[in-house]
C-alpha cells in the first residue's frame, strides 16, 4: 500500500530523534550534479558529509571550492559548506575505511546503443560498499535504473558481505528528482529538495522505516512505496512523461505557426480543464530536449519493456519527435535565409545558448549540437556564445566561444536563441540592431525576446509556435 507524507517539518520528536542518529555521518558516492547537490543539501541540514568519486580530479577541485558545476551560487555555498567543516571530499578507495551511517548512491547510469541500461558503476560501487569496514548503515541508491536493479545487480553483493544478516546493512531506493538550472543559495536547496516527495522503497520494511525517517529528519516530504521495484518504475515513467508532454507541444508548435496563433495562448486554454484531481498540464515547446535523462530515460525504459516481451510504442515516437524539433530549427534558418534571397552556404549565423537549459552549463545532449552540426555541415559561418558554457571550457564542438554576447551579434545575418539563460532576455532591440545586418532574422527558441519585439523593428522575427504577425501587435 502507498502512504504519502508531505509534511515538511517533522512533528513527531521521537522520528525526528530516530532519523539524527541515523545521519552523524553520510556518504555521498558519484560527484556528478545530483551527487554534488545532495552533499550541500545534507551538509546545510546539519550532517556531516563525506562524499565520494573515483576521479581524483574530480575531488581534488571540489576540496579547492571549485564545484564544476556552473549555476548560481554553486561555488559559495561549496566554500561556506567547507568552511564549516561538515563537508569533505574523498576518492572512492576511501570508502573501504570510513565508518558510515548513511551512504546514498548518485552514479550515472547510461545506455548503450541498444538501450540498455549500464550498470558498470552501479555494481563497482555495490563491491565498494561490500567490501567497507563496516556494513551497519543504511544505503539508499538515487541513480536512475530498470526495475529489478537495486534488489538484485545492487543489493546481492551487499548482502553477501553482510552473510545474509539484513539487520546489518539495510538497503532502499530512493529516486533523484532535483531539476538542473535552480539556484544553490539555501532557498534554492531546499526548493530542490521540498518540491517534490522523495519515493521510498525499501528491500525489507526495517529498511523502508529507517529511510522514511532519515528523509524526514532532513525536512524531506515523502512518499513510501511497497517495493523498490515500484520507485524505480516510477522514476522512469517520470521521465517519459516529461518527454512525451514536451513532444506534444512540439507536435503543437508548427500547426499553430501554420494557422497564425501563438501555441503558448493554445496551451495556456488547454491547460484550464480539470481532470481528476488536477488540470491538463501541456508545457512548453522549444528547440528540442536535452540533458542526461530526458534523452536516455525512455530508451532504457524501452529496452526493459522489450525484456519482458512488451512493445512500447511511446518513448521511440517522443525521442523522434523532440529530436526532430531541433532540425527543424536549423531548417528554419535555411528557409529564412533563402526567402530573403540568402544562401545558407557563407551566412553568418550568431548561436547564443549551447547548454540544453538555462542557467547552466551543462552541455549533454543539448539541442544546440545537431542544430550546430546541420548548419556547420551546409557552410554557414557559426559564431557561438553561451558565458554559462564558457565558465568552463572556452570551446564548443571544436569553435571558439565569444566572450560578448553582442560581439556574437556583429554582421550575423540570423541569430539563434537556443537556451533561456537570462543574459539573452536582457538584451535589447537597439543592441541587437546596431551589431545585425539589416532584416537579420532571429530564430527565437524559448520567447526571450517576444515582449521586446515590434512591429517596426527591422528584424524578421519567428519564434517557436508563435503564428506569423501574432504576438508583436
């Protein structure tokens, strides 16, 4: 049976003394964004955090206060949590000999070409924990796996170690669902943990309580589930739907340009009928969908339906659909140029946002790489900006990064906005104006600019799902 808790402050003081002594120390194993946001949200709630990466690189920087991760206050909240000492780096061979009472997992798990799941590091850091001083803790894995995973590829050689005893190590699984592109000051942390309930699961209910209550503890809303086996389908329907909302309204977005109304007003209508419990939740089209899950997810979860001798007709449909908005960008481009007399082959085209969203760097699976490719591939004169990006790395697909955004801009003869970083909302028609060749046509991804755009202006403006002549009255 599933309960749901969605309190956020713990009532009970017995459970709330229950849950701090399970949580003097925590390891976090796997550095990567979700790894390093559970460090510092556990370390501002009062834990003393120790977490863990194989690279020592990786380590080395994060104990310097570089947190690799360029979002907004990534590097002061990593200083001020090291500062206080209740957060501390390791390399992975450490783990053998730190005495731990909670250890949460945060690998990454991609696909092969297949779509299966791969589950390297998950297992490396099963045999890891096996082989700790100590297996008296509570280990709860976050990574993103097919259902099965956790009871068998990660909990049996933890179990083996432990000789079958499961009072000695017990074992949950508890989905990430932080949201890359927030901010990591103390409101923002606790946004990314309080939105939304942790699932729990647990291989056994004294594992599924101690869980519960060490989320708990840490002002974590919650929602238990009857096995592991539930949270780690959940956690990939999860992403699905996403996907396949996403690719509705890209499916939406050229029938309303066809017809001349703005697919944000369709949606906007759509989404005010109740059903159920709640209303139709269409989201926003754009350029197409990135990052490190939206774009894998649906694919492991088909390969695992094919195991079981399913046909699912969903993730491969959403997958073409989004993948194919970000052609149709680059398509776009060329049909402008072209209407205006201009060849694709030689025109300057200025692409401001590389990372797959905004407020962020990070650049996996974004959008921006086969619109980039198709464009590079047909002779265009690319100039590239994202400052986010560049923090970084001062390359993108073998290209130089501008440094200024309206040095991006000189002589383009079409601009593309493919991330909604804040920095392209800012910019103003005069700017772009004085850098652009006249009748520039900008390729609007994510509505940036539509509020600053008239009918005057010497621009050519389209923007994703926005109809011709709709929205610059």
């Amino acid at each position: 049976m599933i309960r749901l808790d969605t309190s956020r402050t713990v009532t009970d003081s017995r459970v709330k003394e229950e849950g701090r002594e399970l949580v003097d120390k925590v390891g976090i194993i796997g550095l990567g964004y979700v790894g390093f946001a559970n460090s510092l949200y556990l370390a501002s709630q009062g834990c003393r955090v120790f977490g863990f990466d194989k690279s020592s690189d990786v380590v080395e920087q994060l104990n310097l206060g570089d947190p690799q991760i360029q979002e907004e206050k990534a590097a002061e909240q990593l200083k001020s949590a090291l500062r206080e000492g209740n957060l501390t780096f390791h390399v992975l061979d450490d783990l053998s000999t730190t005495r731990l009472d909670v250890v949460l997992v945060c690998v990454g798990t991609p696909i092969t070409e297949s779509g299966a799941a791969d589950l390297t590091a998950v297992r490396e850091v099963a045999s890891s924990i096996a082989n700790s001083s100590s297996l008296d803790m509570l280990v709860m894995l976050r990574s993103t796996v097919p259902p099965g995973t956790t009871r068998s590829t990660f909990a049996k050689p933890i179990r083996a170690a432990a000789k079958g005893a499961s009072h000695a190590c017990r074992i949950a699984y508890c989905p990430e669902r932080i949201a890359e592109g927030g901010s990591f000051d103390a409101v923002g942390l606790a946004s990314m943990f309080n939105s939304s309930p942790t699932v729990v699961g647990g291989i056994d209910g004294r594992s599924l309580s101690e869980a519960m209550g060490f989320w708990r503890a840490m002002n974590v809303p919650t929602l238990a589930v009857s096995s592991l086996e539930v949270g780690e389908l959940a956690k990939l329907i999860d992403n699905l739907w996403i996907d396949v909302n996403i690719a509705l309204a890209n499916e939406a977005a050229p029938l309303c340009e066809a017809i001349g109304v703005d697919a944000e007003e369709v949606i906007l209508a759509a989404n005010s009928l109740v059903k159920g419990s709640s209303t139709v939740n269409v989201l926003k089209p754009g350029p197409g969908v990135g990052g490190s899950c939206l774009t894998k997810d649906p694919f492991m979860l088909d390969y695992f339906a094919q195991q079981e001798e399913l046909t699912l007709l969903l993730p491969k449909v959403c997958r073409r659909v989004n993948d194919d908005a970000s052609l149709r960008v680059a398509r776009l481009a060329e049909s402008e140029l072209t209407r205006q007399g201009k060849r694709l082959l030689g025109a300057r085209i200025a692409v401001l946002g590389l990372a797959f969203k905004g407020r962020t760097a990070d650049t996996r699976a974004s959008p921006a790489r086969p619109i980039i490719d198709y464009l590079h591939s047909r002779g265009a004169q690319l100039q590239l900006h994202d400052a986010w990006v560049r923090r970084q790395t001062q390359e993108y697909m073998g290209m130089r990064l501008e440094i200024c955004v309206l040095d991006t801009l000189l002589n383009a003869d079409c601009v593309l906005i493919l991330a909604d970083h804040p920095e392209y909302s800012a910019l103003s028609l005069a700017e772009i104006e004085s850098k652009v060749v006249p009748g520039c046509i900008i390729i609007d991804g994510h509505r940036c600019l539509v509020p600053a755009i008239e009918r005057a202006s010497s621009l050519t403006y389209r923007a994703i799902g926005l109809g011709s002549g709709v929205g610059t009255d």
